[in-house]
C-alpha cells in the first residue's frame, strides 16, 4: 500500500487519510494529514482565528 508523509506531524500514513485536491502541486492530496489539519482548525477556533485558517488552508 502507498503512503504518504504528512508535513506536519511527519508520519507515514495512506492517501485515504488525506483529504484530495485537484491542485497538481500537491500530487492529489493535501500535504497535511486529515487528523492534524482538524487539530489546526480546532486549536485556531480556540484562539478566535478559525475563519482565517480556514482560509488559508483553501
């Protein structure tokens, strides 16, 4: 089975635990695993910034 390195949390994990994406850059799939970037978005409506990293991550 292939896998995938997450850039955040730097484990190998499978392409079904990242979310996909059209953008060529990325090779199919966000760079971040789906566990880590629901952290980030967690820990960003704790600080009164979910809407701005949300964003970003668009």
């Amino acid at each position: 089975m292939a896998t995938k390195q997450c850039q955040r949390c730097k484990q190998d994990k499978s392409f079904a635990s990242y979310i996909a994406v059209n953008s060529p850059i990325h090779g199919g799939s966000l760079p971040i695993c789906r566990q880590c970037l629901a952290k980030q978005i967690d820990d960003a409506y704790r600080e009164d910034k979910g809407w701005e990293t949300v964003d970003k991550i668009c």
